[in-house]
C-alpha cells in the first residue's frame, strides 16, 4: 500500500513537470507558425532593393529592336481589315502620343526578388511636358521563383527609342526571348492612353441619350 502510493505520487509529480514543456513547445509552435505567415504576407516589406531592380546597363542593340516593336504596335492600332474597330484617325494619334514620350521604365511592384503572387510588372511613363504616369498596370507579374525578370527603362524621342537601359538580364538568354518584353513595354504604354483618351482611337461611347434615341427608332 506504501509503495502503491509512492508511485501514485511519483507519476503525479512526472505530470507536473510535463506540463510547462508542453506548454512551451505548443507556444514555440504557435510562435513559428505566426512567423511564417507574417513572412509569407509582409516579409517583402523588409527585403532591400537588389542591383536588378534598377537598369542603368545601356544596351544599344535593344534600340533597333525595340523600334521594330513601335512599329508593329501602330499598325495594330490602324484601321484595317484586322483592326475594323478603330476609327481612320487612331494610327496618326497613336504616332503623336508616342512622340509626346520622354521614357518609359518597368519595374517590379515588390521587387524582383520578390516571390509574392502579386508582385506585378508595373511602367512609369514620363512625358515631355514633365507629367508623369505612375503605376501603369501591365497584368504581368514579376516571380523570383523563375529568377530576377528582365527591367527596362526606354529614353525616346520623336516617338522612337534613343537609348535603353536594362537590368542586365537580357543576357540570359537569346536576343529573341526578349521580343515579348518589349511588345508589353510599348503595348501597355499605348493602352495607358486609350483608357485616358478613348475617342483618340475608337468611335465615342454611347451614352443615354444614344440610348433613348435607339429606343424611340426601334420599330
């Protein structure tokens, strides 16, 4: 009966030192789990700019090519049997918008480096007049997982590429791979000013008047 309650003692005692180490452990848990999600959401909040995210490498063999990619760029925006939906005079405003460009520099919103799911490729476009485009949205996004995405900054003139600088990884890869980064560099452009200036490019948006009027003619 002695030894019964010597042992019933014992293990009660076992038990109570138990608990502070589980009690520990599950708050390390919680700790570490907390931390990895905070990562997961705002770790880029602390992540330094790297050396890609700024293109200061001139590249001159890009200005050619990037000319080529203008040049495709206003004739989709020309009225033809392809592009039935812009208006006679979108080719020539898409000439005189481009020549009002000063540069055009992409960037990562989070950084190159960055592994965020949102981390899109975003323009600023500077015009001649001093104003500035901020922020342009691309749709494209920017993934550390498949290694720093290419950045450009495009210096213009009379609606043509003078100079352009890169992060420096176009080298990469082949001169070709490039093209589509190119085509969203001056497509985006572009798209940045039909969203502004509609009329420049399409017929004008029908408003309720239009409405009213195609209502009293239905027969």
């Amino acid at each position: 009966m002695i030894i019964y309650k010597l042992v019933k003692q014992k293990l009660k005692t076992i038990k109570i030192m138990k608990k502070p180490a589980i009690t520990f452990t599950s708050a390390l848990l919680i700790i570490i789990f907390a931390a990895g999600i905070f990562y997961i959401f705002f770790g880029d909040l602390f992540t330094r700019p790297s050396k890609f995210d700024i293109p200061d490498q001139q590249n001159d063999k890009i200005v050619n090519m990037f000319n080529k990619q203008i040049e495709q760029e206003i004739e989709n925006h020309t009225q033809s049997v392809m592009h039935p939906g812009y208006i006679p005079e979108a080719r020539q405003n898409t000439i005189d918008y481009l020549k009002s460009i000063q540069s055009i520099e992409s960037y990562a919103r989070d950084g190159v480096k960055s592994a965020q799911p949102r981390n899109y490729l975003e323009l600023n476009i500077i015009f001649n007049d001093g104003t500035v485009a901020k922020k342009v949205y691309t749709g494209y996004t920017c993934s550390a997982y498949l290694g720093p995405c290419l950045l450009m900054k495009v210096e213009m003139k009379d609606g043509k590429a003078v100079k352009v600088f890169t992060n420096g990884q176009e080298k990469k890869g082949s001169p070709d791979w490039i093209v589509p980064d190119l085509n969203i560099l001056i497509n985006k452009a572009i798209a940045y000013d039909i969203q502004r200036n509609n009329d420049n490019y399409f017929e004008p948006r029908k408003n309720q008047k239009d409405f009213d009027k195609e209502w009293e003619n239905q027969k």
